[in-house]
C-alpha cells in the first residue's frame, strides 16, 4: 500500500506520523513538528505482533475456543436477549473506551440505548479527565480541554502545569513551553518538573489548598484583573469569602510549600503579557477532583486568563480520544453534541435523528465505578459488553473489579489482543486497529481529526462498527440503522451533533482529507472551525464565566499508624495505560518490564528494603509487589508506582475508589499504604 498521512494510536497529543506498510515515520504536524516519543516510534511494532487476535473464541469447559464470525454474533446476540427478555434491558451494560474513534463511541452509544435499550453505559474516560470536564462546564459552560490550539502555547511567557508530567507522557508537547517560564505542581521531581524555573511540591493531595494560596496571594499583591471580573464573569464575591481565609502562610501548613514560592508563583503569572494554566491527571484523579480543578480556573480567572488571545487555562486530555469520546454518546449521562441525556429537548432531537420515540431512550446510568461495582450484584447487570478498555488493570480496586467480572452470567470484550479484561471472557471478539481502517479522533485541543486506514487488517478481524451492526441486525434493529462504515456513520453524527455545545455539523471527511484544521464548534460547512474558544463570550447565556466557591477538605483517606505512607500513582515515558499494547512492544517493555515503587531512600531502609527489593506496598483494600527504586528527591512520606502491569504488580490493587461527588471520578492519585519486605517485616 501507498504511504499514508496519519495520526499516532496513542495519547490525546496525536501527532502526525507516516505510514508505509507497518513502518513508522514522523511528519510535520503543528503539535508535534516532526517529533514523536518512543511510544510512536515504535507503533507500526504493534501490527504486526504474534500475540494478534484474529479468530472469534467462545469459552467451552472454561477455555476459549475459536468459532466463526455468524456463530459467535448469533450466540451473543441470543444470550443478550435472553437476559433482557427475563431481567429487563438493564440486565446488560456497555463499557467503551476513550480510544475510540468517534464514530465507535457515537455508535457505541446509540447501540446500548436503541438496540439494548439500557441506561447502563459509561466508559474509562470517566477516570480520566471527567473532574475537569465537570469543573470546566461549571466554569465555561461548555467543556474542551483546550479551547486554544497547542502552538499558542509558543509565545507564552509564563506557563503553570498542575498535576502534569507532559515530559514522560506526551514528550512532544514540551516542545511548545520550553520558551516560558515554568512553573510545575507536583509532588514528585518528574522530568517536567526537572524543566521548571519554579517547582512547587505539595503534599498529596493538597492541590486545591495550593491553589488558594496562590489565588490570595494574587488578590493580596494587587494582582487581581479588576475589570476583567466585572465584565466577563459572576461569582467572584461568594468565591472570594472562602478564599480570603486562605493566605499563603496557611495554604504553606497544610500544603508544605512556602509561603513565599505562592507569592512567587502569583507575581509570575500576574506579570506575564500572555500566561497558561494547564492541569492534567495528578490535579482531577481525587475525590475533590472537580472542585480542585475549579479552584485552578479560580486562579485564572482571577488573571484574566480564559477567553483572551494569548492566555488562557486548559486541560491536558490523555487519551487518544479523550475528548470527542464524552462528546457523542459513550458517558453514562450523555447524547451526541454533548447533549445530556435528561433534556427533553435534546431527547427529542437526537431521537429523531435515530427514528425512535424519545420516550424509548433509557434515563442516565450509572458511573463506570458505579457500574463496575454493580456488576453480578441484585439489581446490577447481568451481562457485560467492553470495547476498547482493560478494566481489570485499569480500574480502581481492581481484584474487587475482577471480582464482580466474574459474577457475571455473560461477559462479551471486543480488542485486538488478549488483554488480562479478554481473559476471563465468554466471548472474544477480534477488532481492527488503529491504522487499519478509517475514522476521526478529536485531539486535546478540539481539533477533528481523520486517523486513515494504511493497511489491510488480517484476515478473520472485523471492525468495532462491523460487530454492531452485526449484533444489531440480530437484536432485531432495522437495517441501515447502524451502518459499518466509519464515513457513513460520521455523517450521521454530524446530524447528531447540530446544534449542540459539541457540533461538528460542519466536519466531514471531505474537508479533513483535504488538511483543514477544524477545531469544533464547526456549525456549517463553510464554517472555518473555532480554534479558540470563548474570545467573545463563554457558553452561558448570559456570556460571562463563573467562579466556583470551592474549599480544601484533602484526601479521602489519611495516613495512621498502620498506614504510615501516601501513595500516587502514573505513567511512564515507555509505557501506556494499562500496558496491554506497549507491553506487547519489545522495545519498550525491555526498558521497563515490570512493576517499580519510587521510595527515598531513607523511608525504603526504615522498612528494610535496599535498592532492588521486592517490596510490598499494602493498602486498606490490596496489596502490590514492585521492585524498589532509590528516589533521592522523593517526599520521604510518599511513594509511586506506575499502573501499567498486570497480575500482582497492578498499582490499582491498592487505590482507593472513593467517588468524587460530581465527576464520579475515582481517587487514584492518593491513599494511605504501608510498606514492607515480602516476608511481611516492616
């Protein structure tokens, strides 16, 4: 085949490659200009791996065994109806993914409404950036992670990153800041962090009472943009009453930070021409996920920040998807746009749209926590369908997780591998990859994009689009009503999408192939996109952002004498999120084949460990086995572990799945562990 122009499998960043056959090539594209990390370089690798799914398998006497594509369908088909018809369509829930393309999460979505006719779909993109798009739709009235493009970021003078590690996770995304004056949150000294004029490391979780320490100090230096507040937002006096108790010298006992770097920090920001302030992961992964983030927008505001050319505050999305995955249908509460599913009137449109009764669409469902733990339970699902994701690692308190997998009557997964989620499955079903077939993402700056088929998928996979419509058909839905080809079903999600906060009735694949850069909202077709947002007026009515009173109440669990330590967890520069793709890649998983724990030195030999141990780090709910690594300039009251190893090594054995109470995002970046030898000396 030709060479082919497209975009990385990877992290939201997607950035520009080249395809020739399974060979990879960088290519100039603004985000990345040229540059690809080692996760890109050795994409192609993935294609071609031994470890392939190619056949539908069906469990038979507890093993998987191969069957054809109309056997398989037909058996999964029969077995959902069977529960729906005896427990109701609330019998079988759907978990997606956040590297979906959009039309899989569009289809996903309008197949478990329509043609399952339940309410219980979400997808992990709930553990990845729902806190900010909570705080973020408080804020703006409307939700994109960054509502600028990326290469605005090259003519800032002052950038703050809050709970973001961009050097390891998107390293071609540092490109773009290395130019201002860094200032990095986070408890860690990480490699971005290593890049920073100005590195501020609170205790865990203390994010929020940081960030009210630097909006005071903004306020009590004379920083505040006095009319910026009076024209462009409301709340700030109600917001004001709870942060005026904060000043620097308080936020410092409870965060560790200095007083002084607060002020700092404020007169950096308030002194720039053109400032950012971004967040990611280590801010929004908490049970006060979504009022930390606030408390970040808080700041900006406060600056003049959002919605003026040359400044602003956004989010680093990680998935590949991420973005345009919440937007068409996949989150538990969601329509396509963007919509939220309780709106009659977004009911009725989008009904129309499909050629169903409104009032046959089910209401909101549970959160992917939520329904992980419904799973098997009186009044949960019976019957679970997962595309795109690997729970099993992925997931907060994951043997409890694996647990309710496995209470299950019917568990169906759909991926290109056998991920350890496709191991403990009745029926397996074989899905293309990334640079096998066509279809658009939507990157962390709002900007669609067309990911295009290079190569042929082996011979037995299907697509994703494939398997529902094959299932549809024989759940009885018309046919045509979901289509299996990916422009086919683009088209009908820009109808979808018309008129709502997320409208891409404008895109199409036309314009994409042709190299418009097309940031959503596209509200026609000679609309030329909206790469930056909220320069005019926010998304409320009345066009002015708001300010949210949010208050420091820390982590949901705190350190005792039984659990002396803190633990965070992330990724690293070789791997990618639960592993089940990197780990396949030889190049990378030479580098970092397995589980560490990052300890200071002084807190691995009070424990009785020395560089190399296998150690074992225990929580309230699990426990993890991971080799120690000596971390000079660790907090002696932290450790770290990466996520992305299966088995025993799984960091999410241990984190705490406390809720925050409005993203439902779980609290995976702090809780209280121990920390002991194998043999159980502490």
């Amino acid at each position: 085949m030709p060479q082919v122009d497209t975009h990385c499998p990877y992290c939201a960043l997607q950035c520009g490659m080249r395809l020739d056959g399974v060979r990879v090539t960088p290519r100039d594209f603004p985000v990345n200009a040229g540059g690809l990390c080692q996760k890109g370089w050795t994409a192609g690798s993935l294609l071609t791996s031994p470890k392939r799914l190619t056949t539908p398998m069906i469990r038979v006497d507890g093993a998987l065994e191969p069957v054809s594509w109309d056997f398989a369908l037909g058996f999964v088909a029969r077995k959902l109806d069977d529960l729906r018809q005896e427990h109701g369509p609330d019998a079988v829930a759907v978990f997606g993914g956040g590297g979906l393309t959009n039309e899989k999460a569009y289809l996903l979505g309008k197949f478990a409404r329509v043609a399952l006719g339940t309410s219980q779909i979400d997808y992990n993109g709930r553990f990845c950036m729902s806190s900010a798009a909570a705080a973020g739709s408080k804020a703006f009235g409307a939700d994109r992670g960054m509502p600028f493009p990326v290469t605005d970021l090259k003519n800032a003078d002052v950038v703050l990153l809050a709970g973001a590690n961009p050097a390891e996770t998107m390293p071609p995304f540092t490109q773009h800041v290395r130019g201002a004056d860094l200032i990095v949150v986070d408890p860690r000294r990480t490699p971005t962090a290593e890049l920073a004029s100005l590195h501020l490391a609170p205790a865990p979780g203390t994010d929020l009472a940081l960030a009210l320490g630097i909006l005071h100090a903004v306020v009590e230096g004379g920083h505040l943009e006095k009319s910026y507040v009076d024209d462009r937002t409301t709340g700030f006096e109600a917001m004001w009453r709870i942060a005026a108790s904060w000043w620097p010298e308080r936020a410092e006992r409870v965060t560790g930070v200095s007083a002084a770097d607060m002020r700092l920090a404020a007169a950096k920001l308030a002194g720039a021409r053109n400032a950012y302030i971004l967040t990611a992961r280590g801010t929004e992964q908490h049970a006060t996920g979504t009022a930390t983030v606030g408390a970040w927008i808080n700041l900006a505001l406060s600056l003049g920040l959002p919605g003026r050319a040359g400044s602003g505050y956004g989010c680093l999305t990680g998935q590949g998807n991420g973005q345009g995955g919440r937007e068409h249908g996949q989150k538990a509460d969601q329509l396509p746009g963007y919509r939220k599913l309780d709106d009659p009137a977004a009911r009725e449109y989008v009904a129309g749209v499909w050629g169903v009764e409104p009032d046959s669409l089910p209401g909101p469902g549970r959160s992917a926590s939520e329904l992980l733990e419904a799973l098997g339970q009186d009044g949960g699902p019976k019957a679970l369908m997962v595309f795109g994701s690997n729970v099993v690692v992925s997931a907060p308190r994951s043997q409890r997780v694996q647990d309710r997998l496995s209470a299950l009557d019917f568990l169906v997964v759909a991926d290109f591998v056998l991920s350890e989620t496709a191991a403990l499955a009745d029926v397996v079903l074989p899905v293309t990859q990334w640079a096998e077939e066509d279809g658009t993402l939507t990157n962390l700056e709002g900007r669609v994009l067309l990911r295009r088929k290079a190569i042929d998928p082996p011979v037995g996979v299907r697509s994703d689009l494939d398997v529902l419509n094959g299932l549809a058909e024989r759940l009885g839905q018309p046919s045509g009503r979901f289509p299996a080809d990916a422009e086919t079903v683009f088209e009908e999600l820009r109808v979808a999408s018309k008129g709502g906060i997320a409208d891409y009735s404008g895109v199409s694949y036309e314009r994409l192939r042709a190299g418009e850069a097309l940031h959503w909202p596209v509200p026609a077709d000679d609309h030329p996109g909206t790469p930056r947002m909220f320069l005019d007026a926010f998304a409320h009515p009345d066009g002015r952002a708001r300010f949210v009173p949010v208050e420091h109440t820390g982590p949901a669990e705190l350190p005792d004498d039984e659990f002396p330590l803190q633990a965070t967890t992330g990724r690293v520069l070789q791997h990618y999120q639960s592993g089940a793709q990197t780990r396949l890649i030889g190049e990378l998983n030479d580098v970092v084949p397995e589980a560490f724990v990052e300890v200071h030195p002084d807190t691995a030999k009070r424990a009785g460990l020395e560089e190399g141990d296998p150690a074992v780090v225990r929580s309230r709910r699990g426990e993890t086995v991971a080799k120690v690594r000596f971390v000079q300039s660790l907090r002696p009251d932290l450790v770290f572990l990466p996520f992305h190893f299966p088995g025993e090594q799984r960091a999410n054995l241990f984190t705490n799945p406390a809720l925050d109470p409005v993203s439902r995002m779980p609290e995976f970046k702090v809780c209280a562990v121990s920390l002991s030898t194998v043999d159980g000396a502490a």
